[in-house]
C-alpha cells in the first residue's frame, strides 16, 4: 500500500540548496547522515529529497513540484514576506488557488489548494 511520495530534485550546491530551503522557505534538515551529494528536507509533512547535479543548466531544469494546502493565503502571505514567490495568487481554471516559487536551481514549486 502506498503511503508517502519524496520528490528527488536536482541541485548544484547542496549548500546553497539547504540555505534556500531552510533560510528562506521554512524547511528543516532531516538528514540523519550529512551525504555530500544527498539532501533531505521536510516541512510540515512535505519532505523533499535533493541529488547532486553538479552539471545542471538551471535554465534546462524541468524540475516540479506540486504542493496541496490547506491554508494557501497563509502560505503565500508567508512566502511573499520571505521574498521568495514567483508569481502572484491566482485562481486557475481547474479550480486551484495557485502560487509557486522557484529556487535557485529553478526546481518549481507550485503551492495549490481548491476553490
């Protein structure tokens, strides 16, 4: 049976990446072993993996992901304090109340919750 899915992002400097999340999105390191190419961070219940691409074209990243909440003003309200969104909230036509932030690697995070 099913239970939880952990995004793998690509990143370029683990540093850099744990610094973003930690710093500026709320997240906390739950690595138990510090892996020089492994990253491993969790909000809430969201947890999100992270590998070494020390190659990566930032501009060439596909990397997404989407997020629910139940409490998307709040998030955003959040984020926007942070300085870290990405595009204004908006009601999109699948009925979702979206807004998303892109990190430094441009891995896309989509924050969502139903109207």
């Amino acid at each position: 049976m099913l239970r939880q899915i952990c995004p793998k992002l690509p990143m370029r400097n683990k540093s850099i990446t744990r610094d973003f999340y930690v710093n500026q999105m709320g997240f906390r390191d739950i690595s138990a072993v510090d892996y020089p190419d492994y990253l491993l961070l969790q909000k809430d219940k969201i947890e999100i993996h992270f590998f070494a691409f020390t190659n990566l074209d930032p501009l060439q990243n596909d990397g997404q992901v989407y997020i629910r909440t139940d409490d998307i003003r709040s998030c955003h309200e959040d984020y926007q304090s942070r300085g870290v969104i990405s595009n204004a909230l908006e009601i999109k036509p699948w009925g979702q109340l979206e807004f998303s932030v892109l990190d430094p690697d441009h891995n896309l995070l989509t924050f969502g919750q139903e109207v």
